[in-house]
C-alpha cells in the first residue's frame, strides 16, 4: 500500500505542477483590435511574448504596417519603429492627463460574450467632459495590458478613463469599449476582431535587426 502511494505521488506530482503552471501562464499570442472613429477606421495588431509586446498600426487603404511600437514592461522602455525607413527610436511616455470633473466608475451586472469570452460591464462617466465609456472587460491571463497602459500614458480618452478603474483583477482587458456623449451619441468605438493563442519567436516582438537607430 505505501508503495501504492510513492508511486501516485510520483505520477501526480508533475501533473499538479502542470495544472498550476498553465493556469498561472499569461496569454501569448496575436490579438487584432479595429478602432472606429468619425474620422477615420485603424487596425491594430498586438503580438504578445511574456513582457514584450509588439504592436503593428495597419493603414486604412494599404492594409500595411505603417508603424509599431515595441513595449518591455519590465524595463519600462517603448520604442518606435518605421518599417517604411528602417529606422526605431525610443518614445517617451505622455505626461498624465488632466481631466475635468470626476470620472463616476460602476461596474454593472450586465455580461457579454466577445469571440468566446466571457466579459463584465464597467461604466466610467463624466458629466462635465460629457462622456461615458462602456468597457467590456475579461479576465484571462491578459497580464500585459493593464501595465502597458499605464506605461504608454495615451492621452485619448479610451485610455485615460480606463485608468480610472482601481482593483481590477489580474489579467483584466477590455475585449470592447464604446465610447459615447451623455445623450447617446457615438464618438469611438474598439472591438477586438480575432484573438489567435500561440508561441511567438522573440523576433516577432521585437525592433528587427537590421533596422538603424533614429538619432534626433
């Protein structure tokens, strides 16, 4: 009987670990959001390796990479990358922005589903810059994005008043957000469009090598 357990011990064990070290692993892979303005319509992809991100900004008509920026979330660094001159730079984070009034945060009971997951509805409102935003967000192992948040410092108001929810659980990121004036009307609109999970080369997040410095 002992050596029944010894040896259950010795079959278990490693599936215990596996079981903890996939469901504690952060997400990996591509992501594609579309931005939607008045203005005009972007498509962003997010290439995601553990704390390095990559993200390709696509044109409207020539559906090309027409710029990127590069994150490591650990040494707190971003750069910007031109494919069209081969040339990468470091980008400075945006000061913080001020904003007007008091941002009300309430996380509603409604849920969505968004390409297969399960999202929450956080409201974030402000009577005197007259906007509400509606984020859908979900909570799986999207480690990267709440600190790559923070750390760009955008100065658009998707940005800034999804900074305003505090106590957000780990790995929380809005699959959709709406953006809207107090009566209704539509000002900004970001759904992510296809989410792929898959291992990434460290090349696919980073500048390429044989692109130069830009010294200004």
């Amino acid at each position: 009987m002992q050596n029944l357990n010894y040896m259950l011990r010795l079959v278990l064990t490693p599936i215990f670990f596996l079981i903890t070290f996939v469901s504690f692993a952060q997400f990996e892979g591509v992501i594609e959001f579309k931005m939607q303005t008045k203005k005009d319509t972007t498509i962003n992809i997010y290439y995601i390796k553990s704390d390095h991100i990559k993200l390709d900004q696509l044109g409207k008509k020539s559906g090309k990479v027409e710029g990127s920026f590069v994150f490591d979330l650990t040494n707190k660094q971003i750069k910007f990358v031109n494919p069209g001159r081969k040339v990468w730079g470091e980008h400075k984070s945006e000061t913080p922005a001020v904003i007007k009034g008091t941002c009300e945060v309430t996380k509603t009971k409604n849920v969505k589903t968004v390409l297969g997951r399960k999202c929450n509805e956080y409201i974030v409102k402000n009577t005197e810059e007259n906007t509400q935003i509606s984020y859908w967000i979900c909570t799986e192992k999207f480690d990267f994005f709440v600190p790559m948040v923070r750390l760009w410092n955008r100065k658009d108001k998707q940005s800034i008043y999804f900074n305003q929810i505090k106590d957000l659980p780990k790995g929380a990121m809005p699959l959709a957000s709406y953006e809207t004036s107090i009566d209704g009307k539509v000002v900004s609109v970001l759904e992510m469009t296809k989410i792929d999970k898959k291992t990434l080369e460290l090349t696919q997040v980073s500048v390429p090598a044989d692109y130069k410095k830009f010294e200004q």
